[in-house]
C-alpha cells in the first residue's frame, strides 16, 4: 500500500466500533448460549454444522479450516476434542496420503439436533427480533458486499 494513510472520518471510526462490537457481542453470546444448553462452543457447532451439510457428512480436514477460517492447528484441536465425545471420526483420504478426513458421527448428528433449536432461537433472538424485514434485507446485502470485497482482496 502506498500514498498517505486514509484515516477514518469520525462517522467511519464509529460505523467500523459498532460493526466490530456487534460481531463480537453476537458471537460471544451464542457461544455462551451453546456452552450452557448443549454444552458446545460455537465453534464446535460450527464445525458440526458444515459436517452434516456436506455430501456424506465428510469434508478434508484443510477444505474443513479454509470454510470456517480456522487455522489448521485450531481445527485439529478442535477436531480431537469433538473425537473425544464421539461427534466426529477423522481418517485418511484414500486419494492424498497426507490428508485426513473428517467425519460426523451419528453421534455428533444428535448433538447437532439437540443443539440447533436453542441455537436459532438465540440468533432469531440477537438478530431477527430487532431488525425489520427491510433492515434484514439492508443487513444481507451489506455483509454479501463485505464478503465479496474480502473474497476478492484475498485472492492470489
């Protein structure tokens, strides 16, 4: 980056707090939330939930990080918790021998389940409640914009 640095208007430097503190305030509760009513993070969920959405219930362990923006080390970590409540398998992939795959078990199926209603009713509690229909539009539309700009600027 070159050229003088473009620093935030007094209603940018505001805009970005707020973005910033909400994102954090959101995620921080439904983590609470999961800990409390199905005794799981958010993370764990999350992984849950990608497993269980994908073909087979299977994702390789480096596609698994890159989906959530885990770090490899912060997955693997992950992962072998969640091995140690039975949620999930991981084993080799059968086309790259360095490669692990991970796996939901039906174990980690009826968490998921269990887990998911007190879930979406603390988002629908945290997000929908307090936006209207064109706020949520307005909402979607902004954060669809933001994850194409930083798409984008991430790309090789």
């Amino acid at each position: 980056m070159s050229g003088p640095t473009r620093w935030l208007t007094d209603d940018e430097q505001t805009t970005w707090r707020a973005f910033w503190t909400a994102g954090r305030l959101v995620d921080s509760a439904l983590d609470r939330q999961l800990t409390r009513t199905a005794d799981m993070g958010h993370a764990h969920y999350a992984i849950l939930v990608a497993l269980s959405e994908a073909d087979g219930g299977t994702v390789r362990m480096g596609d698994l990080a890159e989906f959530l923006q885990y770090s490899p080390s912060r997955l693997s970590h992950a992962v072998r918790r969640m091995e140690g409540n039975g949620w999930i398998l991981r084993r080799p992939c059968p086309t790259d021998g360095r490669g692990l795959l991970a796996a939901i078990t039906p174990a980690g199926r009826t968490a998921i389940r269990a887990a998911a209603p007190g879930h979406v009713e603390e988002v629908r509690s945290l997000l929908f409640d307090a936006l209207d229909e064109g706020q949520q539009a307005q909402l979607r539309e902004i954060c669809e914009t933001i994850v194409e700009r930083v798409a984008i600027a991430s790309s090789p």
